[in-house]
C-alpha cells in the first residue's frame, strides 16, 4: 500500500487529497477563494495566492482527519507544479516542499492536465490508455490521445478562449454573475436549446477549437434584443425567459462544438473510449449529450462525478502514483511552470 498526499493550488481552489496506490481516495478537501474574486468577475492572481496562505495548513488538517491518517504514515507529497498562476503554484510547491523535506518523503510534480484525465482512470479503474482525452475547464480546452505510458498525443486546442472562460464571458454578458458555468447550466433547464440560432464553428478536418465567434454573435443578440427589457417594465416582466433561451441557445452551440470534435477524433483514430476532465467536464448537458452519443456509436465515455472534475488534490496524489513506482521523483528545488503543456 503507498499513501500518498496530493496538493493542488494551480488557480483559486486550495485542495488537498491522500489516496492508496493511485487509486482509492482516502480523503479530499478543497477551500475555494471564490467568494472574494466574484465582485471582479473572474480570478485575482493576488487574493488566489494570498487565500492559499492563509487556508492551506487547515486544509491538510482536515484531509487528513477525513483519511483517518497522519503525515508519518505519507509515503510520498505530490503537488501540482503547473499550469496554472505562477503565483498561486508557487504557494502549493513551497508548502510540498517543506512538507517532503519535513518527513523526507519523495516530492512529486504533477502536470495539472494530466492529472483531469486521470481522475476519469481513478472514477473507472479498469481504464487505462489508450484512449481519446478531453480537457475542458475554465483556463484549458483541449483533445489528445493518451497512449500507454501516459505519453499524450495532442490533436487539437482552442485557438482564443476556453469553453469555461467563454461561459464566463457569456454569463457578464446576461448579468448573471461569476461563475458563468453553474448558473448557465442551472438556468438553461428553463430555457429553449432551439432559442437562438447561434454559429458553430467547425474547421473541416481540425481538431482545434474556437469560441470567439459564438461569444461575439451571444454579445450582438444580447445589444440588439434584450437592451431594450432593461428600460420597458413591460418587457422586463419576460426578460428571465428570454435570457434563459439565450443561455440554453448559447450552451446547446458550446456543447456541440465540443462534442463534434471528441466523436471525431475517435472516428479518426479508431479509439473507442473518451476520457473526460476538467471544471466544465460537471456541466449537465455536456454529460448528457456525450452519453448519448456514446451509447448511439457504441463508445465508452468517462467523466469522473462533479467533485473529481474540479480542481481536486485527490487527482494529483492519484496521478503521482505512476511517478512515484517508476522512480521519477522531482528535486527538491522543482519550479513552477505556469505554461506547462499537457504531457510534459
């Protein structure tokens, strides 16, 4: 049995995880500075590192009562060295490292991309590459294969703005508050799919992806047609309805662009298995539309459940374990990569 501790701080959540030989999740907490940044509408680097500071001891305190263990009986501290806010990092890296050096353990560097794909692994044990992964979250919209080994393949990413950072921007937009993924989601069940006519932008033969135009034709519909609701009480009285179509319209354009490109590549490389990660990997519809299509071409589609699709620590200390038994053990003076791309 190796235990081990994983560490995540790559953005605004502060989250920590023990997991047993890269699989069985003892623990997992995570303490999100949410709160703080929803008055700027999206992410402060600054207050992300500062909460990390402050809430990071109390977070290993409470991951290890929830596993029921303590720091001596860790076998090794994983943590997550990029991408993500340099800053943000450095609070998560620093902290592992004192923590490895405390109770000379092995210290593990872990690619926080990767580490989305492996939760769906640790959500289904049975498997493993090769298979078609998908990241999607706020900072990162991305398709690859997965190869034995873990060398990762790319095929495809956005070329402008991730899909979570498009439903950000498109929720500013309709006045509904940071974040924009959760509450489109909530409100799009209220709306019509079929609303509004939006663009899907589909290359012929690519696998990158692109939601700029979707974004832009959202900002137009927007001024052009529910401007107007904010000055006449008359239509302000239907304005809720109207801005739920808009959000199922806009999500229904968003989903679908995603969906395409995974069924492709798998039709393209004959994979059968599509392994799902990333904060946007909760989002219902998405679930909803990747399962059928799954179930009408006869594939198997992996999305772990909403707690292992955020940011977690259980997905760092779970990843790390492959690390860990061949022997790839980061030095005590690991950097940070903010840049870091899926794989490396």
């Amino acid at each position: 049995m190796t235990r081990i501790l994983g560490i995540e701080t790559s953005c605004d959540e502060t989250a920590i995880g023990v997991v047993d030989d890269g699989r069985r999740i003892l623990g997992h907490v995570l303490a999100s500075s949410q709160e703080f940044h929803r008055p700027y509408g999206g992410v402060i680097p600054e207050i992300a590192a500062r909460v990390h500071v402050e809430v990071i001891w109390q977070v290993l305190e409470a991951a290890l009562a929830k596993a029921n263990c303590s720091l001596d009986e860790i076998d090794a501290v994983a943590v997550t060295s990029g991408p993500g806010l340099p800053g943000a990092l450095l609070i998560g890296v620093a902290f592992a490292k004192g923590l490895a050096m405390a109770l000379d353990r092995p210290l593990l560097g872990v690619n926080h991309l990767t580490a989305h794909l492996y939760a769906g692994e640790m959500h289904q044990p049975d498997v493993s590459p090769p298979y078609i992964g998908l990241v999607i979250s706020g900072g990162h919209t991305l398709l690859c294969v997965v190869h034995p080994g873990r060398h990762i393949e790319p095929l495809g990413e956005t070329k402008d703005d991730a899909v979570g950072e498009a439903f950000d921007k498109v929720a500013k937009l309709l006045d509904l508050g940071y974040p924009g993924g959760p509450v489109i989601d909530r409100l799009s069940s209220e709306g019509r799919a079929d609303a509004v006519p939006f663009p899907r932008h589909h290359t012929k033969g690519s696998f990158d992806f692109s939601f700029s135009g979707l974004k832009t034709a959202v900002y137009h519909h927007v001024r052009d047609t529910l401007a107007a609701s904010r000055e006449s009480p008359p239509a302000a009285a239907s304005r809720h309805a109207a801005v739920a179509d808009v959000a199922a319209s806009f999500q229904e354009a968003a989903v679908d662009m995603v969906v395409v490109r995974a069924l492709r590549a798998c039709h393209r490389t004959g994979f059968r298995t599509i392994v799902v990660g990333g904060g946007v990997a909760a989002n219902r519809r998405l679930r909803q539309r990747l399962a059928e299509e799954g179930d009408a071409k006869r594939l198997r589609v992996v999305i772990p459940p909403p707690a292992l699709c955020v940011d977690n620590g259980a997905m760092i200390a779970g990843c790390a374990f492959e690390m860990l038994r061949r022997g790839s053990a980061s030095p005590l003076d690991l950097p940070v990569e903010p840049n870091r791309p899926l794989g490396a």
